[in-house]
C-alpha cells in the first residue's frame, strides 16, 4: 500500500466515525462521480463508458428498458457488483473526490457510507421492528448505550414516517408489517447508519400506489440529509420524484448498456437533448 | 375463438332448459366418498368367497383385491363420472395401494418390537445395570448412559465440524477445493458404517496398541458417520436463506464474516438444528462399529476414556446372539433394548418437527 491509498483509507475510516459519532444535524450528502465506468460479468460487458455526476441532496432517477443495466449501475456505485461470482469493474467511482475502488479502500467501509435499499423488502425475519432497524449498528457491534441506540431507532423510524405506526411493537419480528411498511423500515435500517449516499433500487415496484407515494414523499423529505440514486420502471415515478433523471439504453440484445443523457428532470421529460430519450419518455419504445 | 362461441352459448341456457352435451365428456353422476371402499371390500368379500371354494390364498387374495378394485373402481366411474374421472380414481387406488405395500413392513417392525419389547418395560429394567445379573432380572442403566455419553460425544465434535463446513462450501468455498470437499463430503455419506468403525479401532490401535476397547473409540466412528449428514442438511439449511438477507446485510456495511454469523446462521438455525437430531436418530442405533470399538461391559462405566463401555445397539445384540440359559431372559432384554432405541428415536425425530414448526422462519423465496 502506498501513501496515497494510505490516505484515502484513513480519510475513508474517519468519516465514517465523523458520520457515526456526530450528530446528523447539518449533514449533507455527497457526491458521486463516476469516469469511464465499465461493468463486466465474467468477459460480458454489462455497461460500457458511463461518465456521469451525481449531485450532493437531489435525488438522481435512473430510467430505461429492462436489462439495459441501471440496476448494475447502480450495484457498482457501492461495490455491490463484485458480490456476484466473475463480476467486476472498471474505470473510477469517486465519492467526493476519494476511489472507491482504488487499491486500499475496503468495500465494506464504502457500503457503511453508501447505502442501499433493495426491490423487493428484506427485513431480517429472526430480527423485532427495533432490531431490524438497529441492525446496521449492531451487525458491526457497535458500543453504544441503550438511550443512544433508543433515540437512533427513533429518529430513523420517524424519518421513514414508520414510527407512529410501529411504535408500540417495536418488539414484534419486523416481518409482520406489510408490504409497503416493510419497505419503510428497510428505509429506515439504511438511514440509521447515516450514510452520505442512498441508492434505491426499484425500492416501489412490489408495493401498491399508496404505499408507493408514501415512499416518494419519504424522498422528498430525506434528500436534505442524503444525496439519493433511485432506478425505476416507472417514467411517472422519475418525473414525480426526482431533480434529475438519467436515461439509459441499449443498441441490441447482447450489446452493453451505456448512459444516453443525465440532466435536470423537467428537461429530461419536456425537451430531451437526444431523440433516443424523446422517443423512450413518449412511450415509442421500452 | 369468442365470435365463434359466444352467440351459441349465451341463448342456450335460456332457450333449453336441459344443459347442452357436456363438452368435456363428463357426466353429472358423482362416485359417493365411500365408493371407493365399498368397491375395495366388496371385491376382497367376493374373492375371499371364490377363494374359499378353490383354496385359500391370502397373498392371491390382496393381489387379486388390488387388482379387480381398480378394475372396477375404473369402470363404475366410467359409467357415472366420465373418462377423466375414472382414469383418476383408478390410478388414485393404485396409487394408495403402492403406498400401503410400503408401509407393511414398517408396520409388521414396529408390532414385532413392540409386542416383544413390552415384557421388559418394567422400572428394574431402567433402574439396573447387568451388574451380576446372571439369568433373569437385570437391566439397560448402563447400556442407556453408555449411548448417551458415546452419542453425545460424538454430536459435540461432528456439530461444530459440520457446521463450519457447510459455511465454508456454502458461503465461502468456491472452485477446485470447494468441488473437492463437497465430493468428499458425499464419498463420506456412503461410508458403511462398520468401515468407520474399523477406521476408529485402527487409529487407536496404532496409538494404544491392539485390543484397546473404549467409549471414546466409539464416538469417533459415530463422529465419521454424522459429520457428512450435518454438512450436507446445514448446506441445504443455508441455501434456503435468500439472497436478498445477505444484500441487505452487505449493503449495511456489514463484513462477511458478521453478515454470516449474524443473519444468515441465525435465520438457517432452527432447520440446522433440526437436521442434526435427524443425524443423532440416524447414528444412534448403529451396531456394528460400536461393536468393535466399544466392546461390551455389564457395569455402568462413566469414562469413555477408560474401559469398556456398554451401549443399547450393542446390548441387545450381544443378548440376542449369546443368550444364556434358559434364554427367554436374555431375549427379552434383547428386543426391550431395541423398544427402547426405536422410542429415543422417535422422540428425537417428534422434537425435530416441533423444533422446526416452533422455530422456523417463513422464508419468502
């Protein structure tokens, strides 16, 4: 290791103690830059040259057809690529500046600082409403009094708009709630390790309208305290939801996908730079 | 297809009150829940009446019962139900037929065990050892704390064992070695088990030197048998837990090793313990290595670590083969031995299912 992945390193691990002993009061998120990034399964080129910047406290949509690659995209954008067998990645991703793919920075810093909710909601099923959303913190036996671990619960519960609702069962399996309230607390258990980052994959396509609003509003709302990437199936959603919308395609089957355009959503929506997009926003294809 | 149909549907109901010819082929008639039965017993009467004036035959008679029921079954169905129906009840009856021929063996065991072992479930039974017991009396005390000792200790080195490489091939383990274990694993599953038994003997024997008997000895060889069930039930275990769990560990910034330890272990762990009281049943009443390595012993012997050791398989083994005279003592202690076996396996097999109906997580696949 040499100096300069020293650095990154040390800059890496004290802000994640910046983030976990301060308070979240004034916190921002971060910025996401990404240079020539290209993603491979094994030999296959998934996604090929993405440039692209993603702005600190706006939320970030991620449109296009299916398996034009946003959700590996978006995987790669925390190292949670690399988790399947034969996949990497190159070119750069930096978070403010740092690589987080260089040599000496270790993935599991990155995702306590780059969190990520997933399609379908995954609660622990053997964990209560109050284990689950403490799971970050307690997964990494973190020491903390029980007053401290009270009010984070709390807080992050509140954030997702989950606590009047579970609040006199905190002790029940986390399980138990339904579709969309377990999607919130799969919010809230990535919120309560305050990452700068949050990346959400589809996080509304196994919820109903109402449930899916909530979490829209939710993002709204959060996007103060974190700089939010969302892919989703739903051009509504993007337009509803979202400061800027990314638009990405694929030639043919088998050819990579690349990232056509990213700029602010209205413009995306109402007068795109490229026809491609035009014609994906209108509903000529996709 | 709906052009086509539905004008000449939609007015028929109205304008024939008699419905049209059923399309299918079925018919309105349906075979009552005791059907069935009757045409079972109906067809064994009449038989055991034909069978009577020619000779009786009981083997002939369940054959021929099986036989013509589903004949018959098949052609009254006909009649009534219609052509599909028919075909299922009849392969429905040779079906539950197949079923009960599997289970006559089961059935004549557990009678035999049973109805032999009931003379010897006395509290002397239970209470002594064959400590100077010399023709009737005496009991399993020690053969019974024989088998928990040698039983347990051989559950304490293969659980943990067991475990941690099913983690290793199922969370960790990829390429040449994981193809390797994983088919060592299964040559281990078809070890006989009087090979493991001779694996136990000779490694003491070369330590010790030959004719060296002990508890120990035998744990060892029950340890070999049940190390390839616990990885292989705990790698099934661990593949049932989604992906998904271990994702959303990850993307807390959760390392491997904790997601392991802390969600993924957690969520597998009533199945896990499940599988090793399966294991425990399954080794439990294995004879022939314990044969070799524990010996036989009429005291009760609390070291495995010195002596020989008494054990339940091995017991009623020894009683069964070696009686003495007059042997009706022995032979009853023998068959009581095995009651009992089949009992603290069926208890375990009970306490599996609760374990795992009480315990276990629905899993959303």
């Amino acid at each position: 290791m040499d100096t300069k992945e020293r650095q990154v390193e040390t800059a890496a691990s004290s802000a994640t103690k910046d983030s976990t002993q301060s308070s979240r009061s004034g916190a921002v998120g971060k910025r996401i830059e990404t240079k020539d990034l290209n993603i491979y399964y094994r030999s296959f080129l998934a996604v090929k040259d993405v440039t692209m910047t993603v702005q600190p406290n706006k939320v970030t949509a991620l449109i296009g057809s299916s398996g034009c690659g946003k959700s590996t995209f978006l995987r790669s954008l925390n190292r949670m690529h690399e988790l399947i067998n034969g996949a990497r990645v190159e070119g750069s991703v930096t978070l403010e500046g740092q690589d987080i793919y260089s040599a000496g920075v270790d993935p599991v810093r990155v995702r306590q600082q780059i969190g990520m909710v997933f399609q379908s909601p995954n609660p622990f099923p053997t964990m209560s409403i109050y284990d689950n959303t403490a799971a970050g913190l307690k997964l990494n036996s973190k020491r903390m009094d029980k007053e401290q671990m009270d009010g984070i619960v709390e807080k992050s519960l509140r954030g997702a708009h989950l606590w009047e609702e579970v609040k006199d069962r905190l002790d029940k399996p986390g399980a138990g709630l339904s579709g969309g309230q377990q999607q919130r607390l799969c919010i809230a258990r990535a919120t309560a390790v305050e990452p700068d980052v949050l990346l959400m994959d589809e996080p509304c396509s196994a919820l109903d309208p109402i449930a899916t609003s909530a979490i829209e509003d939710l993002m709204e709302e959060i996007k103060e305290e974190f700089t939010i990437v969302i892919v989703t199936h739903n051009m509504q959603q993007a337009a509803r939801a979202s400061d800027r919308t990314g638009f990405f395609n694929i030639g043919e089957t088998g050819d990579p996908g690349v990232l056509i355009e990213l700029d602010e959503t209205d413009k995306i929506f109402s007068n795109p730079a490229r026809k491609e997009t035009e014609d994906y926003v209108s509903g000529k294809f996709g | 297809m709906t052009d086509g149909q539905t004008p000449t549907m939609a007015p028929e109901p109205a304008a024939a009150p008699t419905p049209p010819a059923d399309p299918f082929g079925d018919k309105d008639g349906r075979i009552p829940a005791w059907g069935p039965w009757a045409v079972i017993f109906g067809t064994a009467a009449a038989l055991t009446g034909v069978l009577v004036a020619i000779g009786f035959n009981l083997v002939l008679l369940l054959i021929g019962t099986t036989l013509f029921s589903i004949f018959g079954i098949y052609v009254w169905g006909r009649i009534v139900e219609g052509r599909r129906q028919a075909f299922d009840r009849a392969i429905t009856l040779g079906i539950g037929s197949i079923f009960a021929l599997a289970m006559v063996p089961l059935a004549s065991l557990l009678y035999t065990v049973i109805s032999k072992g009931l003379a010897r479930m006395d509290s002397e039974f239970f209470t002594t050892s064959m400590r100077n017991v010399i023709s009737d009396g005496g009991g399993i005390l020690h053969a019974a704390v024989g088998t928990a000792i040698i039983t347990g200790l051989a559950t304490l080195a293969s659980v943990p064992i067991g475990i941690m490489a099913a983690v290793y091939l199922h969370e960790y383990g990829k390429g040449k070695l994981k193809r390797a274990l994983t088919f060592f694993v299964d040559v281990m599953t078809g070890i006989p088990s009087i090979v493991a038994g001779l694996f136990a003997f000779a490694l003491f024997a070369i330590l010790f030197g030959p004719g060296i008997r002990l508890g120990v000895m035998g744990s060892l060889a029950l340890t070999v048998l049940m190390i390839p069930i616990v990885v292989r039930s705990t790698e099934e275990m661990l593949r049932v837990v989604p992906d998904g769990l271990r994702e959303a560990s990850f993307a807390l910034g959760v390392s491997k090793w904790r997601t392991v330890a802390k969600v993924v272990l957690p969520t597998a762990m009533a199945g896990i313990v499940t599988g090793v009281m399966l294991a425990v049943a399954r080794v439990i009443g294995e004879t022939a290595p314990l044969l070799i390595t524990t010996g036989t012993f009429s005291s009760v012997n609390l070291n495995p670590f010195e002596g020989r050791m008494a054990n339940l398989p091995v017991f009623s083994y020894t009683q069964y083969k070696f009686p003495g005279v007059p042997p009706e003592p022995f032979i009853d202690r023998a068959w009581g031995a095995a009651l009992v076996l089949i009992l603290i396996v069926m208890v375990l097999f009970l306490a599996a299912r609760l374990v795992s109906r009480r315990y276990g997580i629905e899993l959303r696949k």
